[in-house]
C-alpha cells in the first residue's frame, strides 16, 4: 500500500512536470496582483511596478532625455495608476493601460515644458563600445569617425527633442523598444496607419538632423 | 534610392545607442520602494499647489486656465489686455485727482473745518505763508484780517480763505 501511494504521489507529481496545469500567462498573473493590489496589498503592487518599472522608465526618459524629469514621471505614474486600479476593467493589458497612463503624463509634461528642453543624459553601460553597430558608425568609413559615442548620444538625442512629441513617441515605442505597429496604436489610441506614416516621416527628420553621422 | 536605405540602416544603427543609455546604479533597486512609500504617504502623484487643493480644474476659472497654458499667445493678449486696463484706470484716476476743482472739493471742507475750530479755540497769528503775495487783506466782521479770496487756479496759487484774526485777549480785572 506505501508502494502504491509513493508511486501515485510520483505519477502526481509527473502530471505536473509533464501535462499539468499550464503556468499562468503574464496578463493573468498581472491581473491576480491587480486584484490583490485593490484589497490593499502594497506587496502585490510592488511587484506589479517591479515587472514594468525599467520599459515605462525607458520610455519616459527616451521621451524627455533628462533622468530627472523620467524619475519624477514614472513615480507619479505608477501612484496614478495605483490611484486608478478600480477603474481598470481589464478590458486591455495592465502592461498597455499603464503604458498609456505614462504616455499621458509625459505628453503633459512636455506641453508645460515646451521650448524649455533640458537634456540630462544618463550615461552609456559599458556594452555601448562592444556594440557591432555603434562599431560599424563610428568606424573609420564614417566622415566624422573621431566622433566618439558621447557626442553621437548628445547629437541623437537633440535631434530626438526636435522632433514633435507623437513622432517622438512612435521611433521610441518602434524604433528603441521594439514595439510592434499594433502595440502602438493600442497605447497610442490610434489606427496601425496612423503609427506607420507618423515613424515614416519621424525617420525622415532624423535622418536629415544627423546626415553627418549617418554617412 | 540605395543611399536612403543606407542612411536609414545607419539610424537604426544609431539609434540603437539609446538602448544603451541606462540610469545610475542601484535606481530602479529603490524605485518601487519610493512609489509605495509616496502612495501610503498619501501622495497624489501630482505635484501639489494651491490651484490643485481648491479644485480648481472643474471650476470655469480652471478651464479658462487650462485654455490659455495651451495658447500660449493667446495668453500673453490676454495679459496685455489686464494690463493695459490697469494702466488707463490708474492714469483716469491720477488725472481726476489733478483737477483744480477736484482739489478744491477735495480739500475745503477739511481745511475750512480745522482753520475754523483753530480760530474758535485760540487765535492764531496770520501766516503769511498762507496767503499769496500781494494778496489783499480785508477787514473782517470781527476787527481781524481776511485775505480776498483767490480765484480757482492752479495748485500752488490757490489759497484758502482764512478768517485771520489778530491774536488779542481780554484781561480780566486784577491782572
């Protein structure tokens, strides 16, 4: 009989390693936190900033290009968003409302900022050197090859802040975060087309403020 | 045609660059611990401000605001305008108060009511500062002198009219 229930409590534990209940996708584990997070579980809620804290980050930052703006817009963020739990219907990913919170915020922010354009870059993490396409740009092919990485990071990012606040927003989804058109237009509340001209004409612009480095 | 594509390779390769771009050490280590401490602190997550405590957003006042920080020239007319009527009430007024009939208005009741009371209680020596030069003098019904009246004119030659009495007592017997 001990023989029978170890090898049933083997077999059990096979059905799990092998054809057991699925783990849980991401959006249902966020939305678990999200209901332990309205009960008033800060734990829950903490964990749901740790698992988006460094892409909502990113893209306020790659937005603004000042950390110290970024900090302050993702914080207030994430306490509107625990401010807003009990209207989230779930109706989207907690990942894309959350998104859209940030976008939101930023696009404000940068209204009231206006011509009033600050860089304050963070610094480049030693793989930059290591990278094989910033080693391809700068190579000696390049006319301005002894342009080191900084100045490319400065020239990058102030023709990022030339461009208009929703093409910004689509090279950065697209282009920096690797966002799919759809992804976008769902952030963004608007049609895939919309997404697609905004980065055709944003990339245009680019291209024409950094022509010397992209030679 | 090729020379696009190639320009448009290049940009991607460039902005690549912003991937790398990374915040201190340690930051997000810390972040999720601030935001909840901001939460359990009460935090808004807005930055705070007198407009914000007064509710000011759902007010016709918040809206007209929220308009006019969107136009920014539209704001700074509106300025212009505020101004420019502050300008022309202070100017009306500085001119109405200038008007010799104004001060005259203004000014005799007060000056005829003190001088009266003054003379009434003790008498009081002419002051010469007080009437214009060669000014005319008087008689008055009680045996002093009283400049003419001056004719409504400028500040400095208008004089009020003083019943100027020269300074004398009775001394009673005995003394």
């Amino acid at each position: 009989m001990i023989m029978s229930e170890a090898r049933s409590s083997r077999e059990a534990e096979g059905s799990d390693e092998e054809g057991g209940e699925p783990a849980p996708s991401p959006a249902a584990e966020d939305m678990e936190l999200v209901r332990r997070a309205r009960q008033g579980e800060f734990g829950a809620y903490d964990d749901l900033v740790r698992r988006y804290q460094e892409r909502i980050y990113a893209t306020i930052y790659h937005m603004t290009s000042n950390h110290e703006d970024a900090n302050d817009l993702v914080q207030e963020t994430f306490i509107k968003a625990f401010q807003a739990l009990n209207s989230f219907k779930g109706g989207s990913s907690f990942y894309t409302w959350v998104y859209r919170i940030a976008v939101n915020k930023t696009i404000n922010f940068l209204k009231q900022r206006k011509n009033k354009a600050h860089l304050s870059l963070n610094d480049l993490d030693l793989n930059a050197e290591h990278d094989p396409d910033l080693v391809a740009l700068v190579s000696e092919k390049t006319p301005r090859r002894e342009a080191g990485l900084a100045e490319l990071q400065e020239k990058l990012n102030e023709a990022m802040q030339r461009l208009s606040d929703s093409h910004r927003l689509v090279v950065t989804l697209h282009d920096i975060q690797g966002m799919s058109h759809e992804e976008i237009a769902k952030i963004m509340d608007c049609n895939i087309g919309t997404v697609r001209s905004r980065l055709f004409y944003a990339r245009q612009q680019l291209q024409g403020y950094l022509s010397d480095y992209l030679k | 045609m090729e020379r696009d594509e190639q320009n448009f390779g290049n940009l991607q390769r460039l902005l690549v660059l912003k991937r790398h771009e990374t915040p201190p050490p340690g930051y997000f280590d810390n972040l999720s611990r601030e935001v909840i401490v901001r939460i359990k602190a009460g935090d808004r997550g807005e930055s705070p401000g007198l407009v914000e405590t007064l509710s000011w957003e759902a007010t016709w006042f918040g809206r007209l605001w929220t308009a006019l920080e969107a136009r920014p020239a539209l704001a700074a007319l509106c300025g212009v305008a505020v101004c420019g009527l502050l300008v022309s009430g202070l100017v009306y007024s500085e001119s109405a108060g200038d008007s010799p009939a104004g001060i005259a208005v203004f000014m005799a009741p007060e000056v005829g009511t003190g001088l009266k009371v003054a003379s009434e209680s003790a008498p009081l020596p002419t002051n010469p500062l007080l009437t214009p030069v060669g000014a005319q003098m008087a008689p008055s019904s009680t045996g002093g002198l009283m400049p003419a009246s001056t004719q409504a004119g400028s500040l400095f030659n208008y004089r009020p009219a003083l019943n100027v009495q020269p300074a004398s007592h009775s001394t009673g017997p005995g003394q």
